[in-house]
C-alpha cells in the first residue's frame, strides 16, 4: 500500500484534539502515512511610527502579539511531537505554521493542491446561525476538492 500523505488543519481547540485521536488510531503505526498539521495564524500589522505615548503603547501591544504568535508556534511543535510518540516515524510528521491571507477555506484548498494530499481531517462544531450565512470551512473545502477523501470529525 503507498504512503497515505495527510492534512490535519489544526487550531488548538478540543474538536482539534479529537481529529488528532483519530488521525493517530486511523493512519497511526502500522500504517504508512505522512502527516502534516496545518495552523493558519492571522500576523499582527507592521506599524512604523514616531515615538510618543500612544504608539508606545501599541508597539507594546503588538510585540505581546508577535509573543503570543511564537508561543502558539511552540505549541503545533509539541502536538507534531505527540504524534511522533504515538508512533510515527518524526521525518513523516511535518508542521506548517503560516500566515493567513486568504478565507482558511481556501488556504486549506491550496495546501491541498500544493501538497498532493491523499486525505484531509477536518473538524465541525455543532452548528452556529453565523455558518447559515456564511458556509462553515468544511462545507466549502467538501464542495471544492475532488479526488481528496475528506473526514469530519464532529
């Protein structure tokens, strides 16, 4: 059986943490597979200003931000290393910790196509009036891939 090469959009949450169970029970050891956690973070904006008060204190702001980003780094690197301890192999888990540009829909579309993933695992929260509206992730990236098996973990 070839390499199954997976995308596990990732964002800290408890649903989060149980597409990450499935995934380690579904593709874990014995199995072949590559795993790659996807984090899409918004960066904080790039201000250039003169010094007074009130950027003082928006720099100040923003560099608590620029932290808060790094820690969240840190921590799609322990989840990468949980996944090792489950038993795969580290050089086949991956972790892309990127700026958003784009509606995550379509990042995680992207990454797909860039990527040649075999399987993509994303997860549903019950439904919110909002997704009436606007169409919640999954919905978008079911109705846009084809030749990608998709699991929704709810």
């Amino acid at each position: 059986m070839a390499m199954q090469k997976i995308l596990l959009p990732y964002n800290f949450t408890p649903l989060d943490g149980r597409a990450l169970k499935f995934v380690s029970e579904t593709f874990g050891p014995p199995r072949d597979a590559e795993v790659t956690l996807l984090h899409l973070y918004t960066p904080p904006p790039r201000v250039e200003t003169m010094d007074s008060l009130v950027t003082g204190k928006l720099k100040g702001s923003l560099a608590q931000i620029s932290q808060e980003v790094a820690q969240l780094e840190a921590r799609l690197e322990d989840v990468r290393g949980l996944l090792a301890e489950r038993g795969f192999a580290p050089g086949r888990v991956k972790a892309v910790f990127a700026p958003r540009r784009k509606d995550i829909a379509e990042e995680i579309i992207e990454q797909v196509a860039r990527g040649q993933f075999d399987v993509v695992v994303l997860n549903r929260r019950a439904g919110r009036v909002t997704r009436f509206f606007s169409g919640s992730v999954s919905q978008k990236v079911l109705a846009a891939l084809s030749d990608t098996t998709v699991c929704v973990v709810c």
